[in-house]
C-alpha cells in the first residue's frame, strides 16, 4: 500500500512540477542584472563591430570606401591599419580589415633597400583611355589588357625607357610610357580606373631608380 501511494505521490508532484514549467515565461537573457551577460551577449554600445574577415585581397573596381563599409569600419581606420597614406589601392593588394591582425606598413610606403638614385619628382596620374591614349605604351605594354601592371611615363632623358623602379605611394613599377608633358623630374603614373587617376591629383613624393 505503500509502495502504491508512493507511486501515485510522485506522479502528482511530477504533473504539478510539468504543469508549473509549462505555465512559466521564459526568461530574457537581456533581463538579467549581470551586465557582464548583456555585454558577453549584445556587445557594448560604444564597441565597434568587427569583421569576421581579417584579410581582404582587392579585386578590379574596388574602392577603399565601399570595403570600408562592406566590413563597418571607417575609411581613415582601414588606412591607418594598412599605412596608406593615399586612396589609391591596386587589384591583389592585400589589406588588413581590423585592429587585431598583425598590422604589415603597407609596401608602397617603404623604398626598397639597395643602392639606387632617389629623387623628388611631381607624379600625375594617367589610364589607358585617357585623350589621344591607345592603350599601348611607349615601350610597348597594353594597358588595356593587363591593367594590373605599374607603369610609369617618364622623360626618357632623365629615366631611360624600361628601368625599373620604386615610386612613393605607387610602389614597384618599369618606366614604360612616355608624354608631351613628362619633362624633367614629372612623371605620370598609370591608374587603370578613371577614379583612381582622379583621385591620385597631382602630388610631390620620392622616386627610386631600382634599375
């Protein structure tokens, strides 16, 4: 008899148990007092989002605002962290998207080590589709079909036509190209993007002879 009664006493206190749980609301995490558990589940308000990428490798008709964006982050943050100094970014550039990635300065901004002529030159900026261009170089590159070459236009009489060399900003690239205008210390950088060229203007930076 009672091993029956404790049997029936059990499955009432199981039913009540069930029926209790059943008629409980569920409780909101964000609820609790433990603001360490809001802050592990929503974040900080004044915490940036980061990423889930740490690297990105630019592609043909990309920006640096719009990866900026893609990745919410501001422009003046991706700079800083890749050591640009300028908009001008090139397809296969590899670019750091947050603070927590080894920060590698950006080659463009470094001179190469080695012996080699430096100089300061004024450097506009030029594309394959420019007025009069026919998308073939001086020394005979197309530029139209590989824009992801860096070529400069030079005087030929102060940088022979197919030397190699380092330009601030711009990186490695051959003195492919010639100009009316390119005299003296002037160079013209090639920019496959029309934006790009824009962007770039006119600036005063440091050249290096490689070879």
């Amino acid at each position: 008899m009672k091993i029956k009664m404790t049997i029936l006493t059990l499955l009432l206190l199981s039913m009540t148990f069930s029926a209790a749980s059943a008629e409980e609301p569920l409780v909101d995490p964000l609820s609790l007092p433990d603001e360490n558990l809001k802050d592990m589940l929503v974040g900080k308000e004044d915490s940036p989002i980061l990423p889930e990428q740490t690297i990105h490798t630019v592609k043909e008709g990309d920006n640096l605002h719009d990866i900026a964006a893609a990745n919410n982050i501001s422009v003046d943050l991706l700079m800083e962290w890749n050591g640009l100094t300028d908009h001008v970014i090139y397809p296969k550039d590899r670019l750091v998207l947050n603070s927590e990635t080894e920060l590698v300065k950006h080659p463009d901004s470094i001179p190469p080590e080695g012996p080699g002529k430096e100089m300061i030159v004024e450097a506009t900026a030029y594309t394959a589709y420019c007025y009069g261009c026919i998308g073939i170089t001086a020394y005979g590159i197309d530029l139209r079909s590989n824009p992801e070459e860096k070529v400069i236009a030079v005087d030929p009489a102060v940088i022979p036509l197919g030397t190699k060399v380092w330009v601030e900003g711009y990186g490695e690239a051959v003195a492919g190209d010639t100009g009316g205008a390119i005299k003296g210390n002037r160079i013209d950088v090639f920019i496959p993007t029309y934006d790009g060229a824009i962007e770039w203007g006119r600036q005063e930076i440091t050249l290096k002879i490689l070879e």
